[in-house]
C-alpha cells in the first residue's frame, strides 16, 4: 500500500510532536530537516516545518525557537504544551492520582480540566490518562476501599469476577492505579509475596466487593512503577487480533523502547516488521500514527489506520 501526501504529512506531525515531547534539549533545525524533511531545499524546509509548527499549535503543542549558537536555530517545546514535567516517585505518583481522582470524576467540579493539565505536568500518568478519560457518574464501594487500601498502604479482601463471570475472593495488596480507554485498573500483588509473578492487574468495574483489611500492611516494591504494568494502550482486554507493524530504521529504537517485551520482531533490511496481539483496532491505529508506523495487516487494522489519518488531515487542513 502507498502512503498519499496526506498520509506522509499527518504521519510526520504525529512523529514531530513525539519527538519533541520526549526531547531533553533543544533540537537544532539541521537535525529536524534531516530527520523529517530529508528531500526538501533549506527555503522549502523553512515554509514545510512553519506549517507544520502551525498544525502542532492547534493540538496543543507549541515549538519554539531556543537560544543555540550563531550558526543556526534550535527548537523546543513550550512550558505552555500539554507535555514534559517533573516525575514523582511511583509511590508519590499513585497516591496523588487516587487522592484527585474524585475531583477528575465529579461532573459538577467546574475545574476538572485544568486539575488534569496541571497534574499532566507533574506526572505522565495522567497525561495518557486525560486523552480517552470518561468521567464516571458515580465511584462504586468498592474503588473507594482499594483507594483508602491503596493510600493507607494496607491490604484489601475482594470478591472478582472474571471476563466469564467466575468469582473468587482473594486477598491482594494494592500497588498503583492508573485509567486507560475509560476504565480504571488496580495493581496489586499477594501480602508477603513480591515480584512479577505475585502482581497482576485487575479492572476495578469487576470488583464486586472490597474489605480493608487495617492489619495487614503492603509493602510496595522499590523498583515497581505502575507504568510497566499499562502495557500498550490497545493491548487492555481479551486480544482479538494480531497486528503487524512496518517499522523504518529511524523509529526502530524509539518503537522497541515503547514496545518493552510486547511482540516479536523481524528484521526486513530495508525495515522491521514488528507483530504484537491487539485488543482494540481503534487504539491500535491511533497509537501506530503516534509512533510513525505503518500497519501492514490485519486489514480491519489497516483500515482504521487510513481513516484516522484521514481525520487528522481533515481537522488539519
């Protein structure tokens, strides 16, 4: 299949407002037209990249030009852009996301958007979770005994029921939460156990019911961060679908950072190709033009892909 100009130009603003999110420090223009406007002249990369900057602007993300050195111009994110910011320790991180959680979810908190910015900027977690977050109606019993549990750092007894109805109680220690395509997740592994195969995550919407237990404390891993436990954003749910990805050299190492251990690779010389199990197409292909990738099956994948690409251009333009 063969990229139109539409399709190379939403995929080049994706991948420039990725790489500018995640720079650390300025980003010199000579590396930028290397990198994004490799067959352009000097003058035509000028006018491309002021348009491009231009379409940035309106999704929130403002470049800027930083002091670099009298040969040339370099280019930075403004402190005014949804991105960057100071992390917390993953302990600091989950305590402040369950204490704001109430105000984020309260329909009549006239602030609830400003809050998510605001904590978007101290913490990524919330960054992820402000793009597809639902609001709920109302918080069940039971989310607010894991997030008392999770805040006074002590162990729950639940009652879970599983994605084919089976319940079972179980005891478990409340690690983190974090929210993903509208639905909340607890991590948590077993009192007294630790590593990986003591910790799993649960959707909370399946606890049917949560007691503190006040006595049994938890202990929660120096090295766990809730972020290792999101997976990719279209992995969450019963996998329907394996997507395959075509991965050019130039995205290789920033996609297998994001990837982890998710999927297998194949190196195709001219690229990679990079097959991973999905959960939901939508996510799939939105997160594939975040990334600057370009799926090569399945076709539902591949469809979703063009038409979002498609509705980036049309708001764009």
């Amino acid at each position: 299949m063969q990229l139109t100009r539409d399709d190379e130009r939403a995929r080049r603003i994706c991948s420039l407002a990725l790489e500018f999110m995640n720079a650390t420090a300025p980003i010199p223009s000579t590396e930028i037209a290397r990198s994004f406007y490799p067959d352009l002249s000097a003058d035509s990369f000028r006018r491309a990249f002021s348009r491009d900057r231009e379409t940035l602007a309106t999704c929130g993300v403002f470049v800027e030009e930083r002091p670099w050195d009298a040969r040339e111009s370099a280019w930075g994110i403004s402190d005014d852009s949804f991105a960057g910011g100071l992390e917390l320790e993953p302990r600091e991180a989950s305590a402040l996301e369950v204490a704001c959680a109430p105000l984020l979810d309260d329909p009549g908190f006239p602030l609830a958007g400003e809050l998510r910015l605001a904590l978007a900027k101290i913490t990524r977690a919330f960054a992820e979770a402000g793009v597809a977050h639902a609001p709920a109606a109302s918080e069940s019993r039971a989310l607010v005994t894991l997030r008392s549990c999770l805040l006074d750092g002590v162990a729950a007894r639940i009652t879970y029921e599983d994605a084919r109805g089976r319940r079972t109680e179980r005891t478990i220690a409340p690690y983190g939460m974090f929210d993903l395509r509208g639905l909340r997740y607890v991590v948590a592994g077993a009192p007294g156990e630790e590593g990986d195969s003591a910790t799993r995550t649960y959707r909370v919407d399946r606890v049917v019911s949560a007691e503190m237990l006040p006595n049994v404390a938890v202990r929660v891993p120096a090295d766990f961060s809730v972020d290792d436990w999101r997976r990719l954003p279209f992995q969450l749910g019963d996998e329907t679908m394996t997507a395959v990805f075509e991965v050019l050299p130039e995205r290789a190492d920033d996609v297998r950072r994001a990837a982890g251990e998710q999927g297998s690779w194949q190196d195709r010389g001219d690229a990679c190709v990079w097959r991973v199990g999905a959960s939901d197409v939508g996510a799939a292909a939105s997160w594939a033009i975040s990334q600057g990738i370009r799926p090569l099956g399945a076709d539902e994948l591949v469809l979703a892909w063009r038409r979002a690409l498609e509705g980036v251009v049309s708001r764009a333009s």
